[in-house]
DNA sequence: TTTATTTATTGCAATATTACGATTAAGTAT
DNA sequence: ATACTTAATCGTAATATTGCAATAAATAAA
C-alpha cells in the first residue's frame, strides 16, 4: 500500500531508515558532497552543479534540512547551506556501528 | 514524475543511492540484523521475527538479493539467506569513504 | 499419489517520491 | 516605487514503493 509500518520497528531502525532513505537519491548524495567540497553553498550553485530545476533542488535541501541533515542560513537574498557537523557526526556513528556487525560464526551455509 | 534523472550524476552517486535506498526501509534494515544475528536463516523465520506478511518479507529479500547485498541457498523446502560478505565489505567502505569527508575550512558561515 | 510445508510470483490498491512550471515571498538595487 | 535576484511554495503529472490476498511452484512426508 506504499505505507511503511514504522510500529513495528525499533526506534534505531526506523532512525537508520530515515536517514538511509535520504541517502537514496543521486541528487541529495550530490548535493551533500558539494556541500562538503565548498563547505558553503547557495541553492543557486546547486542548480547550476547539478542539472536539476531550482524547484527540485530546493525541494532535496527540504528534505535534508527537515532531517537535520544540513543547516540554512539566510544571507541577503541567497541561502547559505551547509553541514550540520554534529548531526553528521551522529548518523556516521549510527552507520559505522551498522556495518560493523559481524557474523560470529563463519561457517555459513552460503 | 517519479523518475529519477540517474544519467545526470556519477557512477558513484547512483551506487551510493541505490545502496541507501536499500537500507531506506526499517524492515530490510530488520533482515539485515537478524542475518547478522543469526548467520543464517530461513524467510520463515523472518516472517515470524518481523511482522509482515510472508510476500512482504520475500519482496524485501528479493530487493537485497538483487543488489547482492545477501545471497539465498536453496536447502529443502526453506531457503537459507545470508549477508554476502564480500559486497558487504565493498559497501561498507563506500560509505566509510562518503562519511570520511570532512569539511576542509571550519570557518563556517552556519 | 496425496498432503503438508515453504517460498516465489501475480495482481492490485494505497501511499510516497520525483520533477517541474507557475507563482509567491523577501530582499537588493536603481 | 519599480525592477531585479534568489529561494520557497503550490499544484500537478508521472513513476515508484509498500503491503497483502490469492495463487503457483517446488520439495518433503505420508
């Protein structure tokens, strides 16, 4: 039905989900190493780096800044966006601990 | 439109995406843990630990299986599902990579 | 062969996502 | 005030995802 049943999720993968989800589109992967190349950014720039239309960029930083992903801040008549450093240091902490799951017993049958 | 335009973003971003995409559901991150957990196991035994219906659960491991994030092994009438080490280890260091960036200047305007 | 058992597939309904044109909002400059 | 610039929002169309009932397929057990 396109409705993903969060309640019967922990909250750690319901978390892990979310912000995996907001990893799941080129242009907000794109978005977030530009970010981290200038370590500043106007929406503007985004649109001329990636070759989406302003509507559909601005919609991609929403979605990241809603999950405190990155930071805006108003500068004249641009936006500057950036890194939430914290934040990211928080969802790197919640990945790394995620792939550092290890199979205890090797022997597998596959 | 729903489409995703992947032809305008690298190799790599669309990789990253697709990966994330695939963790982008508490149910698929659910299987993936209790792969982990159990090292192997059966799509029975996933039916029971997470709560969706038994199409639900083979429609998300099918998703896995063909980004060769698990492998499947036919053993009598169950199928024994695992964590394909080796593709996990190639995501994991995709992501440690895409985490690993840090901002150069710390000056930061947000 | 018939009957369970277990997983895959099909078909479909409901919801979500992606993209963008048109417009709005808010600040700058003239 | 008027014109310009930049980003957000609205509305909408197209596509994707999620979930499950029903069914099929495949093996095992009787």
């Amino acid at each position: 039905m396109g409705l993903t049943k969060s309640e019967m999720f922990t909250e750690e993968q319901n978390r892990m989900a979310l912000i995996a989800k907001a990893f799941g589109h080129p242009a907000r992967v794109a978005i977030l190493q530009h970010l981290f190349k200038l370590n500043s950014c106007v929406c503007g720039d985004l649109v001329n780096e990636i070759g989406l239309a302003q509507p559909t960029i601005s919609q991609h930083l929403k979605e990241l800044k809603t999950l405190g992903i990155i930071k805006g801040n108003i500068e004249g008549t641009s936006v500057c966006y950036c890194i939430n450093q914290d934040e990211w240091q928080s969802i790197k902490q919640l990945f790394i601990q995620f792939f550092e799951q290890e199979t205890i017993e090797k022997g597998n049958c596959c």
